[in-house]
C-alpha cells in the first residue's frame, strides 16, 4: 500500500497559517518568528537569523483558540528568502490537536 505524498515531499498535508511566535536559540535567548504554514508533524517559520540544519529548536507559537503551544523540532532546511530566513521544521512528536482548533 502506498503512502499519499502531498506537494511531492510530504506525508501530511499543510495548512497555510500566519502565526506568530519565537525560537530560542542554543544559549536560550527567544527570537520572533512567523509561520507561514503548519501540519501535524512541521512548520515553516521565517526568522531574522538562520537556524542551523538538523539541530533541535523549542517554538513556541501564539494560536487563537489554543493558546500558546510549546513545540520542538528539528530544522530539516534553511534558506534565505528577501530580507529574512525560512526554515523548515519537523516536530519531534506529531500534534495530537486538530489543526482547524489552531486556526481558527
């Protein structure tokens, strides 16, 4: 049986979003950032500063209807994009909360 792959490279399909939120870097100082889409198993965040590829990072991220949420990933890729950095993030576990319950 074969897996459904959304936009060739995913294994769960993404919901565009426009959250706002912050990573906290290795010495723990907390940058903002803005995910631009988010599933049950990642993100794609920009930030100010590029984070470094396949290490760990802590999110938080501001929902409205769920709160803040506490994430922790770990960045797959990076790239500059104009003035900022996008990065792409999969989660260590994935999100057990609806993501319309995020969104909405």
């Amino acid at each position: 049986m074969s897996e459904e792959l959304f936009d060739n490279r995913r294994k769960a399909k993404r919901c565009t979003c426009s959250l706002k939120g912050v990573y906290f870097t290795k010495s723990k100082f907390s940058e903002k950032i803005e995910c631009h889409d988010i599933s049950n198993q990642g993100i794609r965040i920009s930030a100010f500063e590029p984070l470094r590829i396949a290490s760990y990072t802590d999110i938080e991220i501001d929902t409205k209807r769920a709160g803040t949420l506490s994430l922790r990933g770990k960045v797959c890729w990076c790239n500059k994009v104009r003035d900022a950095w996008h990065a792409g993030i999969e989660f260590n576990r994935e999100l057990r909360l609806p993501l319309t319950e995020m969104l909405a």
